[in-house]
C-alpha cells in the first residue's frame, strides 16, 4: 500500500515536492527517471547501423526498412494516449512496469523475426512499451516539480536521455562485430530487464490517491486541446523532434552510402550530434539564470532555422564535403537540445491537475510528428539534400508555430503550480 506524506513548504519559499526530498534519494529517483526516458531512445537508434545489413538479410528496399523506425515511432505515439490517462487514473507504478514487461517481450521477440513485416510489428510493440516509460518519467517529474525547476530538471535528464544517442548506435555497431543484426534486440532485451528492476526498487508512487482521476480522460483530453498555448507547446515539440527524427532516420543511409563510412565510423559521426546535443541541454541550465524558458526556446529555434537553411543550402550545392554537412548539421542538433527542455516545461506546467495525461498529448505529438517525418527523407531520395530539406522544414515549422500560435510574449515569466502531496 502507497504511503501519502504531506510536504509544506514555507511561505517565504516556493518549493516543489521534489525539492523537499532528501538530496540521495532525490538523485537516485532522477536517475530512474532518465534511464526510463532513454528507452525510447534506445530502442530507436540501437539498430541503426544495422539497417543497411537489415535491407540485404531480409531482401527489403531502403525505404521499407525504415518504415520500421516509423512504426517504433507511431508505438511510442498511440502508446502515449493509452497510458497518460491510465496513469492519472491507476498511479504512476502499475503502468509503468507493465509497459516496460510488453518491451522485453517484444524485443525478445525481435531476436527471431523471420521477415520485415513482423519485425515492423513487433517494432510497433517496442515502441507502445517504452511509450509507458516514457510518459510516465515526465508525468513523475510534473508530480515532484514545477516552474523554472522542472525546467531545470528536464534539462538533467537530457544528459542521462543523451547518453543513449551516444552509446547506442556504438554498442549496435559492436554487436554487428560479433553478431548479426539480432543480436542488437538482445541487448535491448537485458537493457529493458535492467531498467525494469531499477524501476521497482528505487522509484516510489508519485501520485497519491486522493489525486488520481476517474472517468475524465474525454474531458480532460477536451480541455487540453482548448489550451491554444499549451497546443501550439506540443506542435512545437513535434516540429523541433521532427527534425531530429530526420536526422535520426536518414543518417545512417546518408552517411555510410553516401559517404562511405562504415558501421563503427557512422557510430562515431551519430555520436559526434548527440555529444552537441547534450551539451545544449546541460547549458540550458546555466541559461535559465538570466532568461525565462520561453526566451531560450524562441532564441534556440531561431538560431535551428538559420542553421537548418545554411544546411540546406551546402547539401544542394554539395560544398564542404561531409564536414561541410556535418557542422550546421550539428548547430542544429545542438539548438534542438535547448528546445527540448523548455517546450514540455512550459507546456506541462498549466495542466499539473492532469499531469500524466497532458504529458501524453505532448509525447504522441513529438513522436507522431516524428514518424511522419522520418520516412520522408527516404521518399525524398534518402540523400543528403533529402535529409537537410526535412530537418530545415521541422525547425521552420517549429518557429512559425511558436510566434503565430503560442506568442511567447504573452506568456508570464513565471508559472508555479502548487502540487504539495507525495506518496511513497
């Protein structure tokens, strides 16, 4: 049974409940909480270098194969929307260990595909199981923080999400040294035992009952989708994601046909992003003492047009080689990494009275809006004026979103909730 404790905090500091948590323990549920939201990213770029292997054992076209990124994406997508609502409904634990149970069982299952259209299948399964990790992390941070500290939060667990971009595609480049492209699940399958039994000893019940809805999710979805702030919020995220997911989704085709790199190179390359990615995300919080998240997040998606365009451009002319993609390419997976902290915490800090659900809509939309964009590369042309087209029209859309539709002049420096239970 969850013990409910009341936290106060004193009236002269504004403190969320996650702040009032012994510093060890408060690490260790943060640590968690990253290592769930990197499943998601696991599970997508894992088997990255694989997919060139994956075409020619599985007699498939380039395009097909990554129709299985997308169904990955479109899991994480409708996964999103089942569990959100279950979780303000039933708590935050039940849920969460039950969809990490479905990933494990799924990639299990991926080690013995005998064909492309199961291996989609199952990779549509993958992708509803981590959906569970990872609405319910953001549901859990909006439960213990708010304002400028979710923010900041956010922007930690970007590094621990960002060491999964890094070590991924290298560990499935290893595997491939040793082993076929199955062995890639196999590794997914222990990673998914791991994070599941660190789930269930460290992480405690967040959402007490007397906090948990019932018979509201139509209702709740409907009051979501009048929010024109919180609305635009999520579109950004999607646009901004979109962009990454091209980048995600094209790269390995871009950089090992295009340019000749092989399996282990491309993992260095695809680490190279992720390193300007992460670091972006850690100087969001030096950045958030002088600006507001709304500031940073226009400036960053600003700066992702600029860069998206100079991409554009260098890809069409074919100048500067592959360095000569590789550098705006990178300035724009780093100003993704500013976006990414600041849209979901201002977005989720108006909704915290249905945290698990508003962090659904915001989830479904990024990876939805990056399943449609990830197969676009390969209908372009799978090249690299294919893939700078898709990443410079993610950013463009992202910005026009946010000026036309949230106008983030309007928004308040500040938005504090004031959530005070916690269950344990």
């Amino acid at each position: 049974m969850a013990k409910t404790e009341t936290l106060t905090s004193p009236p002269a500091i504004d403190l969320s409940p996650g702040e009032l948590i012994p510093t060890g323990r408060r690490f260790r549920i943060v640590l968690v909480l990253g290592f769930l939201t990197a499943l998601g990213p696991l599970t997508i770029d894992m088997y990255l270098p694989s997919l060139p292997t994956i075409t020619t054992d599985l007699s498939a076209s380039a395009a097909s194969v990554q129709l299985t990124l997308t169904g990955t994406l479109v899991g994480l997508a409708f996964g999103q929307l089942i569990v959100g609502p279950l979780s303000d409904r039933l708590g935050r634990r039940m849920p969460l260990l039950a969809g990490i149970a479905v990933h494990i069982l799924a990639s299990i299952l991926c080690v013995i595909a005998p064909n492309l259209a199961v291996l989609g299948t199952l990779r549509v399964l993958q992708g509803l199981g981590a959906a569970a990790a990872a609405v319910i992390a953001m549901a859990i941070v909006r439960d213990l923080f708010n304002g400028l500290a979710a923010a900041r939060l956010f922007s930690r667990l970007m590094l621990v999400v960002g060491v999964a971009p890094i070590l991924a595609p290298t560990i499935g480049g290893l595997v491939l040294e040793w082993t076929s492209w199955r062995g890639v699940f196999v590794v997914l399958t222990v990673a998914g035992v791991a994070i599941m039994a660190a789930t269930a000893l460290v992480l405690p019940e967040t959402l007490p009952p007397a906090a948990r809805r019932s018979g509201q999710v139509l209702r709740d979805y409907g009051r979501l989708f009048t929010d024109r702030v919180y609305v635009g919020l999520i579109l950004v995220a999607g646009f901004a994601f979109s962009a990454l997911f091209a980048y995600v989704s094209g790269s390995s085709f871009v950089f090992q046909e295009e340019y000749g790199l092989s399996e282990q190179q491309f993992a260095y390359v695809f680490a190279g992003g992720a390193i300007g990615l992460i670091g972006a995300t850690q100087f969001n919080v030096r950045l958030l003492r002088r600006w507001s998240p709304q500031q940073i997040l226009g400036g960053s998606l600003i700066g992702g047009v600029v860069g998206g365009l100079v991409l554009l451009v260098l890809a069409i002319a074919d100048l500067g080689g592959l360095v000569g993609l590789l550098v705006p390419l990178w300035f724009v997976l780093a100003m993704v990494g500013l976006a990414m902290p600041n849209a979901p915490a201002i977005a989720l800090s108006r909704h915290g009275e249905a945290a698990g659900t508003a962090a659904a809509l915001l989830g479904a939309v990024q990876f939805g809006i990056g399943a449609l964009a990830a197969p676009l590369v390969g209908v372009f042309g799978g090249d690299a004026t294919s893939m700078a087209i898709v990443v410079f029209g993610g950013m463009a859309a992202a910005t026009i979103t946010l000026y036309a539709v949230v106008r983030p002049r309007d928004l308040p420096v500040e938005q504090f909730d004031t959530p005070i239970v916690v269950a344990h």
